[in-house]
C-alpha cells in the first residue's frame, strides 16, 4: 500500500505543470480574412506570423504552407487556462494534473494544412485548406 501511494506521489510530482505547460503551447487564434487573393505576403505573413515550410515555384514566386488551428481561441482564454491550471495545481497540490492533462488532450484541435501560392511579385494567386 506504501508503495503504491509513494509510486503515485512520484508520478504527480513528475508531471505536475503538464497541464498549464500544454494550455501555453496551443494557438491562438488567427485572422483568415488576410487570405485574399492579390493579397501581398508581408501583410499575411504579418498577421499569420512565419509559415511552417516555403519553397519556391517554378514561375519564379512561392509557395508556404501553415499549419493553423481554425477555432482556436484567443490571448485571454489562453492566459485564462493556465493560470487556472496553475492554480488547481496549488490548490491540490499538484493533484490536479490527474484530471488536468487528460483535460488538455482531449481540448487539443487538428490543424489545418493551407498552402498559400504567390507569383514572383508576392502576391497571393490562390490557397488551398486541407483538414
């Protein structure tokens, strides 16, 4: 019985934090209206931050591609999940992670793929979202 409460506490401590460290790491959410064709890349790149991959074309332009979270939330509900993780943790004493990492792991959205096509003056010509 001793054991297997002192084998629990030494899980606990081990991953106490996970929960508020994952809820940190999400995405927040991005503006998609930027996405117009004609668009110019630095005003993109600007507001969806730096692509995940760019390659060059062939006519001379580029190609990157984004892994974006579509519904992902905003600044606040992102501060908002970790101080309260952090919180819990206090509160419980680290027990919280039993229930928290789960939590976040279920909470966690696919991204979506888009590859966004510019022509040799970097404008955007088209885009694709693939889930």
């Amino acid at each position: 019985m001793k054991k297997a409460f002192l084998l629990l506490l030494c899980a606990v401590v081990l991953i106490q934090g996970c929960s508020a460290i994952m809820a940190g790491k999400k995405q927040t959410r991005k503006d998609l209206s930027v996405l117009r064709i004609g668009g110019s890349r630095d005003d993109i790149v600007q507001v969806l931050g730096a692509p995940y991959m760019t390659t060059r074309t062939d006519d001379g332009g580029c190609k990157d591609i984004y892994k974006l979270v579509e519904n992902a939330g905003t600044e606040e509900t992102k501060t908002f999940a970790i101080v309260g993780h952090t919180a819990m943790d206090v509160v419980t004493l680290g027990l919280w992670e039993i229930v928290g990492t789960p939590l976040e792991i279920a909470t966690q959205e696919e991204a979506t793929v888009f590859i966004l096509y510019y022509d040799a003056n970097y404008k955007l010509t088209h885009y694709e979202a693939i889930k």
